[in-house]
C-alpha cells in the first residue's frame, strides 16, 4: 500500500503570486483550466495501490479548501484530507509533525510533492526505478538536467553515474556543481523518519545551549533539503531518477502561464475533451480567435472579433468587441474594454537551449519593475481604447487611462 504527501504551504508563501492569491490560495489557482493541486492529485490517484493523499500545510481551513478536497475525493475516488500545521515547519517538520498519519495503516513507501511545480509525474517510474536500486530502504529524488548557469538556483545533485546513487547535494550552490536539479518530488520510505528524527534531537540539544528565544518551535522547523538530503547523500541511502518529461517550477504569476502552456500541451494525450477544437466551424473562428495555449474560465463572455495569446482568463470576465490579450492574466469578473490592449512580457525559458528553466524573476531591476506578464486582479475595469503594458492592477480598480510598466494600487 501507499500514500503520497502534497506539501502545500501557507498564506506568506504565496507573495510572488500576488495580487491573485489575495482572492484564492496559490494552490488552488486555476493551471490549464483546474486548480494547480488536482494535477498532482490526479497523477497520484493513478498509482497503483494508492491508498490515500494528504495534504499538509498551514492555510486556515476555509469554505474553497474544504470544496475543492470534497469534489477531488468524489472525481478520484480517493481519501484526500487536509493535515493543518501550527506554524511553518518547513518540508521535513511538516512530515514529521504528522508522521503517525502518515505511517497510519503501515505503507511500504510514500510519495512527498511540493505544490508549486509543474511536472507529468513520472511516479510509476519512479517507484520502478526505486525497486531495481539500492537497498530495500532507499530513498529517491526525482531530478531533471537544467543549465549549468540556472542550477546554481535549485538543489545540485552529484550521482554515480552508474549507480544513479546520489554521492553529493549541495541546496543552491554558489558556484557550479552540477547541472541535475532536485524537482521536488521524492519517494520515501517510512525509515526516512529515522533521518528526520535524528535532526529534530539535533536541534533540540542545540536550543538548550541557546539563549531562550521567541522561536519555541524551532526544533521541528527542518528542511528536507538542507538538512536531510546533504547528510544522506553518499551514504548508500539516496538516488536520483532523472526524467526527460517536462518540469517546471510555479512561483510567480508569469511561471503559471508557462505551467499552462506545459499541461495544454499534455491534453493532447491525456485529456483532449478539456481542448477546444475547430469542429464547430469557420464562424467561430471568424467572431473572435484564441490560441495557442490559452485557458479560459468558466462564464467568461467574449465579444467579436477579441484576439488572445498565451493567457489565463480567469471566471465572470469579459473581453469586449475587438479586445487584444497577450501574454496576460484577467483576473475574477474583470472587464476588458472595446480595442482596448492588454499585454505582458513572456518570461520563458530559452527555445533554443533544451535545459533552459523558467527564470524566478525579481519584481524590481534597478529601482524599476521588471518587464513581465500583465496581470489583473479581481474585479478590474479597462476602458476601451487603452493600452495597459507590463503592469499588475490590484483588485477593484476602475481604470481610466494607459499604463505601462506600474504597479496600479
């Protein structure tokens, strides 16, 4: 039997998604057309002999957390239950804050995702792979080839090539180590507790020698990667699966419409009722064109002659006649005015290197806002005949001229 772990965070992770985390958690917003979580619980439901899914994070339980795990566990048919944190506990406190719930019932192994990545989730292979090497109490990272100058922002792992046994991890190093990054999704097995454990003592004994601070909970706060992963490895204990499928880190609002463009593209093999064809005819396409890799919400109203590109329209919008969206989010029940112009930087990762990753771009450059997607919050009214160019508008404003390059309190 076996279980699998989505660490999902918690409200102060969510900045970077700003200001579309104000009105819904950054787990549950809409990737590809669902909530970015029910990728990971679909590709975790598929699993043979999945027993049940655990989320664990510290967001204050709330009516959209409790609907979204009801419709998920109805459509997977799998227990799905939320597991709340009393504080952030990092990725290893928070597994070993609810160890017991997760050994409950005895699993031979459990899965541990981080939510804000994109990925196919290679986990059948992933536990193939586990049983074909080391030990019977292995663990396993998956891990994906990146650039040598984008590595240095992830977690390095060094591995004997011939053994794929993870020899060295070094968690965003300063200079190059090696171009395999840590995706974060891993197979455990339940002695991975033991490791954990073995940190928290650690910590303990370390506070006792400390001067007393605010930070009661410290000893629990561990981190998988640092504090784990660069002990275990080169002991025979850890090993890296590498893919070749797509990955993708989700940590900004531009990240989402690349996550979007990846899981589009998967539809055409998974899920192609959740695509849009021609089939309907040459009159639609002549009222107004979408595409490629646009998502589009639910009760969202498209006049004639509205063009969009690369963009997330999100619930209750509308585009009105001959609207231009590019590389854009609209945000809940916001409207975009007749020729009127709403358009954002791409931030995609180099075409023309295959490792290339999605840079985690900075808000500011030199005192400036960095060029990236617009976006639009909740409840946003463009007038027509604007142009709003590489700017993020905050929830209810009612715009009355261009904007370019600003942030619209």
């Amino acid at each position: 039997m076996l279980k699998a772990v989505i660490l999902i965070g918690g409200p102060q992770k969510g900045t970077r998604f700003r200001p579309l985390s104000f009105e819904v958690p950054k787990p549950l917003f809409p990737v590809a057309g669902v909530p970015m979580l029910q990728h990971h619980i679909e590709a975790c439901a598929k699993v043979p002999n999945m027993k049940e899914i655990l989320l664990i994070g510290f967001y204050q339980p709330n009516e959209e957390l409790t609907r979204f795990l009801f419709n998920a566990q109805q459509e997977f048919k799998i227990s799905i239950r939320y597991l709340q944190e009393y504080a952030a506990l990092g990725t290893g406190g928070g597994i070993y804050h609810f160890r017991d719930q997760i050994v409950s019932g005895s699993p031979e192994a459990f899965f541990v995702l981080n939510a804000d990545v994109c990925s196919a989730f290679p986990l059948a292979e992933m536990l193939s792979f586990q049983k074909e090497h080391g030990e019977p109490n292995s663990f396993v990272i998956l891990g994906t080839t990146a650039n040598r100058k984008q590595s240095m922002n992830y977690g390095c792992i060094v591995e004997n090539e011939e053994t794929n046994e993870v020899l060295h991890y070094v968690e965003k190093p300063s200079t190059f180590v090696s171009d395999i990054i840590n995706c974060g999704i891993y197979l455990f097995k339940p002695d991975i507790f033991q490791h954990i454990g073995a940190v928290f003592q650690k910590n303990q004994q370390d506070m006792l020698l400390e001067e007393p601070t605010n930070g009661w909970h410290r000893a629990e706060a561990i981190r998988l990667e640092q504090d784990i992963f660069t002990a275990l490895a080169g002991q025979g204990k850890l090993y890296v699966y590498k893919t070749l499928s797509f990955w993708s880190q989700i940590k900004s609002a531009g990240s989402a419409i690349y996550a979007s463009r990846l899981y589009l593209n998967q539809y055409h093999t998974t899920h192609p009722e959740r695509l849009a064809s021609n089939k309907e005819g040459r009159y639609i396409l002549l009222l107004f064109q979408l595409g490629p890799n646009v998502s589009i919400g639910t009760g969202v109203t498209i006049g004639a002659g509205v063009r969009v590109r690369e963009s997330i329209i999100l619930h209750g919008a509308t585009l009105q006649d001959h609207c231009c969206v590019l590389n854009s989010i609209v945000g809940w029940d916001s409207t975009i005015g007749k020729w009127a112009r709403v358009e954002g930087t791409p931030s995609d990762p180099n075409p023309n290197d295959p490792f290339a990753k999605i840079d985690s771009e900075t808000l500011f450059r030199e005192g400036k806002l960095t060029p990236s997607i617009t976006i639009l919050g909740c409840n946003v009214t463009i007038p027509s005949e604007v142009i709003i160019l590489n700017s993020i508008v905050l929830p209810h404003k009612d715009l009355n001229r261009s904007f370019k390059n600003q942030i619209i309190l």
